[in-house]
C-alpha cells in the first residue's frame, strides 16, 4: 500500500528510531527509555561542558569565540530535539503524521505517485548532502588533534572532567567529544528531515493539484453534455477540497515547528558569525583551518535548505492561481465558473511557512541572514 509518510520520512525515521529520538512507544520498554536519556544526556553533557568553560575563559574573545560556534549549534540541536522526545508537541507531530497519509491527500493514479515520487527524491538528495557533509566536517574534527597540535589536546576546546594527560582519560574524553558530535550531526538530519520533508510534501500535493485542474476536458456540445459538464466541476470541488487540506496541513506544520525555526534562524546568525572569527585567526594550512570551513558551508547549506523549503512552498502555491486560469474554464456551465472564481480569490493568497509566527522563510529571508551575519562579524572583528 503507498504511504506518503514512508516515502518522505523513511530514512528520518530509520536514523531517529536508532538514536532514540523518535516518538517514543505507549508500551516502550525500560530499555528503550534509559537508551533515550543516555542519547539525550550526551548531548546536553557536551552543552554543559561548552557553557563551562566559555564562564571559564569570559573575556578573551577568542577562546570565546572558539567555543561559542559550536555552542549555537549544541543549543539549537537541544531545542529541536526536545520537540520530538517530550511531550511539548507530540500530539502534533502525531497528527501531521496521520495527516500525510489521509485520504485526500491519497494519489489517484501513477501520474500522482511520480509527482509524489520527484519531490521526495529532490529533498532527500539535498538532505542525504547535508548528512554527507556533516560527517565529513566530523571526520576533519577528529583529525584535529593529530595534526594541529603537538601536544595531546581534545578535539573540542572545552571544560572535561577528565585530563588529556593521562592516556585513559585522553581515550575517553576523545571518544566522548567526537561520538557526541557525529551522533549530532546525524540528530540534525533526522529532525530537519520530519520538518522540511513535511513542507516539501505540501509542495507535491499543490502540483498534483494542478494536474488535475489540467486535466479538466473540453465540453462536446453534440454529445454527454451534462456529463462532462458534472465531471468537470466535480473535479473543480475535489480540487478545492484539496487546496483546504493544504492550507490545514502547512498551518498544522507551522504551528508544530515555528519556534525552533524562529531558533534556526537566529542560531545561524551567531554560527556563521563566530565561525568567520575563527576562521580569520587560524593558519589556512591547518586542519583546523578547514574544518571550520566545511563546517561553516553545512550550516549555511542547512540555512538555505531551510529557507528554499519555505520559497518553494510560496512559489508552488502562486503558481496555482495561474494554472486556475489556464484550464478550460470557458467552455463550462455558470456553476462551474462561479466556483473559479471563488477559488481564484482564495488561492492569490500563497501559503507561506513562518518562524515564530512572523519571520516568512524565503530566499530574501537566507540573503537577509547572510548580510545580518556579516554585519555582526564586521563589528566584532573591529573590536578585536
């Protein structure tokens, strides 16, 4: 049986179950629980100890600087991760779920499973990029320490209760601070895959709406007037049914996602920000140097998956109210067109995804971002 939700979620879903993050079982075992607090107590661990030590070393810019790029992307990654393990907006989460494989958004021919299909594959590639890429700049983390610095240090700079000192402790604190990043890195995939995979599904339902308003017939005036005329506004009808349980399904996505969107946008600022800091201090011949790098093309290739997301949504939704237009509405009865007309005023609003209920996510919104980000660097960068 097709089911939408396992054809855009499926590789998120794989990656959370096995991390622990995804919706936890009524009947989940002890085991299942304790596996998920350890998962989650690594992660805020490797917060805990990055708030240390910036208190530790407050007023030296760069070694604040140094800590604070991950930081923002620690805080985020607790935030989001927080919406699918607690009960914050669980019954949501439940709802978009069932909501993707409802029968009005079931595809009625191959036509609308291909459509289904294309867009599935267009988000999964760009977030199967993402993952690549994350754990190629985990994989420069962990070269670090062997060939930047002579004397044994942490990948990370940070407060550990343990000492690099002493070999056992080195192994531990090591293996700590690269498995908590990698298994970040892997969290930020499968949360962002639910949300944005979730948009993009929106998307594909409006362009199987337009195809099917594309395949309203012409009327033959000699013969099966009446039942064409019936077909093609039922047709009409099925198409703003349609449209209305888009419009309920992105305001049910919003609704569960708008504040860590709100902190994704906001986190990107001080990520890019306190990178390009690092960047400018570190020998360019360093591993250290180019882990920043590809660390800081992630998070702003994450930024924009965010945004295009949000831009696709917009620009697919527009389109609708031209392809109103274009169907062969003027060989139908007086009803069919009343009908139009009604939908044509309901559909020139486009559907926009909003962070925090008030930030429209677009590709003016990542430029917009950019420039807020550099503005922000250019000031600190004066000051030191």
């Amino acid at each position: 049986m097709f089911s939408s939700e396992d054809l855009f979620l499926n590789r998120a879903k794989f990656v959370m179950k096995h991390l622990g993050v995804w919706i936890p079982a009524e009947n989940g075992s002890i085991l299942d629980r304790a596996y998920r607090a350890f998962m989650m107590t690594l992660q805020y661990l490797f917060l805990i100890f990055q708030m240390i030590y910036i208190v530790q070393v407050w007023g030296d810019l760069d070694a604040v600087s140094q800590a604070s790029y991950l930081l923002f992307t620690q805080a985020c990654l607790c935030l989001k991760v927080i919406y699918f393990i607690f009960q914050i907006n669980i019954d949501m989460l439940k709802e978009l779920l069932q909501f993707m494989d409802a029968e009005v958004f079931k595809p009625d021919n191959e036509v609308h499973k291909n459509i289904l299909k294309l867009q599935a594959a267009r988000i999964k590639r760009l977030l199967l990029a993402f993952m690549v890429s994350s754990q190629i700049t985990c994989g420069l983390w962990a070269m670090k320490p062997l060939f930047d610095d002579a004397d044994r240090k942490f990948p990370f700079d940070m407060w550990m209760p343990v000492s690099p000192e002493k070999a056992v402790q080195y192994y531990i604190g090591y293996a700590f601070q690269l498995g908590t990043i990698c298994i970040s890195a892997y969290m930020y995939f499968g949360v962002d895959s639910v949300v944005f995979s979730s948009v993009i599904f929106g998307c594909a339902q409006i362009d199987i709406i337009k195809e099917k308003l594309m395949s309203i017939t012409t009327v033959d005036r000699k013969q099966g007037t009446k039942e064409a005329l019936a077909q093609n506004y039922n047709k009409l009808v099925d198409c703003i049914k349609h449209h209305q349980a888009i419009v309920t399904f992105t305001e049910l996505v919003e609704n569960a996602y708008h504040p860590y969107l709100l902190f994704q946008l906001v986190g990107s600022v001080g990520i890019i920000c306190m990178s390009a800091l690092r960047i400018l201090v570190v020998d360019w011949r360093s591993m250290q140097f180019f882990s920043i790098l590809t660390y800081v093309s992630v998070m702003i290739s994450q930024l924009f998956v965010c945004c295009w997301c949000g831009h696709e949504l917009t620009a697919t939704s527009e389109d609708l109210h031209t392809v109103l237009y274009k169907c062969i509405w003027y060989e139908q009865d007086v009803k069919f067109k009343r009908e139009l007309c009604f939908a044509m005023m309901r559909i020139s609003r486009p559907l926009v995804l909003r962070a925090g209920h008030y930030i429209i996510l677009s590709r003016q919104t990542f430029v917009a971002i950019l420039r807020m980000s550099y503005s922000y660097f250019a000031v600190l960068n004066q000051t030191t």
